[in-house]
C-alpha cells in the first residue's frame, strides 16, 4: 500500500505529469473585491437621493450627491475598471465662523467622521471646514452593505455645521 501511494504522489509530482502541467481553472483567479459603480449610484438613487454623473480629475473618480439641502461628493477608491472596493464619502463648506476648535470639538466627540479645519486663503476670505468617512466594501454582501454607512454619514453631516461653527461650550 505505501508503495502505490508513494508512485501515485511520484506521478503527480512528475514533469510530464498533465496534473502538475496544467494551468489553474479560471475559477481559482481572484475575483474583483467590490461593488460596481453603476450599483453604488443606482443604490444611491434608491434611497432618493440626486446622484451627479461619473467625473473623473486624474485617477481620482466621483460623484456629486444633492441628499435635500446638502450636497456631497462621493469619490471610488481603489477600483479595477469600474468596480472598487471602498469609498470615501466627503463634504465640506467655507464659513466665517468656522474654527479649529469646532473641528477638534468634532474630532474629539465624533467616533467615525474625521473633519479637517482650512483657514482662509486672505484675511478676508472664510475659513473652511471638510469631513470625510471611509468605507470598506467586502465582495460577500451586495449593496446593501451600504445602507448603514450611508445611514451615518446622512445623520452626522447635518450635525457637522453646527459643531464647527458654534462658540465652544460655556464651562
């Protein structure tokens, strides 16, 4: 028994054996991890919201998102054609009253958001305030793994004005 089983593995093993010649069945290529831009926006517009067209600056691709009275943009990262596998959503807008203390306020109170501070380019000009969240995709659930991130960004935007613009807390 041990020398059929020793001249089976030296057959597999052989140089001219079909096995050990043979390429990899397709199947065994790594698939593309992600969701398809055409289904991330049409995921977008099913939950009512206005999705702008596919824009493209450099290697970077986006599309703005009107959700009410705000507008966002969502930017695809790491893609392979035209799916990709995660997603950076962000937004951002210039105010006089925006500070360095709202946004180290929001970083230090918010968990999932970061938010930059921008002063202005001349005295005269706003400063500006920006946030932005992250979001992997995994190549196991469709788009609806997409719903509770979207559900957070959606609820913490509208809070994220008010933060950064507000005077720091009485003590």
């Amino acid at each position: 028994m041990i020398v059929a089983t020793a001249a089976a593995l030296m057959l597999l093993a052989s140089p001219t054996s079909p096995v050990s010649q043979s390429q990899p069945p397709a199947a065994a290529q790594p698939a593309t991890i992600g969701l398809s831009i055409p289904a991330m926006t049409g995921f977008l517009t099913a939950q009512g919201l206005t999705v702008g067209p596919l824009e493209q600056d450099g290697q970077r691709r986006f599309v703005s998102v009107t959700d009410g009275p705000v507008r966002w943009v969502l930017f695809f990262q790491s893609c392979e054609g035209d799916v990709c596998s995660d997603l950076q959503f962000s937004f951002g807008f210039a105010n006089a009253g925006v500070t360095m203390d709202g946004v180290n306020r929001w970083n230090r109170e918010r968990r999932f958001l970061k938010a930059f501070f921008e002063p202005g380019a001349t005295p005269q000009a706003p400063a500006a305030a920006a946030t932005q969240f992250d979001v992997l995709i995994n190549g196991v659930q469709g788009v609806e793994q997409l719903s509770d991130p979207l559900s957070v960004w959606r609820s913490s935007i509208l809070e994220f004005p008010a933060v950064v613009i507000s005077p720091p807390p009485a003590a």
